[in-house]
C-alpha cells in the first residue's frame, strides 16, 4: 500500500511553504503531491550528482550504476537504482511502501 506520511514528519513543513510561495496554498499534501515532488526532487539531485555532458544517457548510465536517492527528509522515502530496476528501502518512516 502507498500512503503519506501525517503530523510533524521532517521535510513536510518545507514542502508546505513552496507549494504556498507557488500559490498552491489549497492544495493539500497526500501521496500525489509527495510523488510529484519526490519525481522533481529526484530528477535535480541526478541531474546535479551525474558527470557531464549532460544527455538523458548519460543520466540513464549513471543511475544504472548504482545511483541512490537520499529522498527528502522522512516526507519522501529514499530509493536505490541499480541493474536490477529501483527499489525503495521499506523502513521509509511514514511513507507507507
């Protein structure tokens, strides 16, 4: 089962304030907010850790590596890549998968 994490789950306050300074301040934080967020937040820290030049292969080859996503605070659960596909470590606290 996917699920959101609830109460004062560290990053969850961060992810409020953007989403507000964005105008989207009636926008609730559920699972498809903390996906959407999570996809962005993932694809900037590849895209910052990746060497150049940067091409969606070079991108692609580095993940395939083993390339690990630290996730965001406990609001976005971390997640590994690697030859074998990702997977998501199941302790993520809150996250539900």
């Amino acid at each position: 089962p996917v699920g959101a994490p609830v109460g004062d789950t560290q990053g969850l306050s961060e992810i409020r304030s953007a989403l507000d300074a964005a105008d989207f301040k009636d926008v609730p934080i559920g699972v498809n907010v903390l996906s959407a967020w999570g996809s962005a937040d993932m694809l900037i820290q590849l895209i910052k850790e990746a060497p150049g030049p940067l091409t969606s292969e070079s991108l692609a080859n580095y993940a395939n590596k083993g390339w690990g996503y630290q996730g965001f605070g406990q609001a976005v659960c971390p997640s590994s890549w690697g030859t074998r596909g990702v997977h998501r470590r199941r302790w993520c606290r809150g996250g539900g998968w």
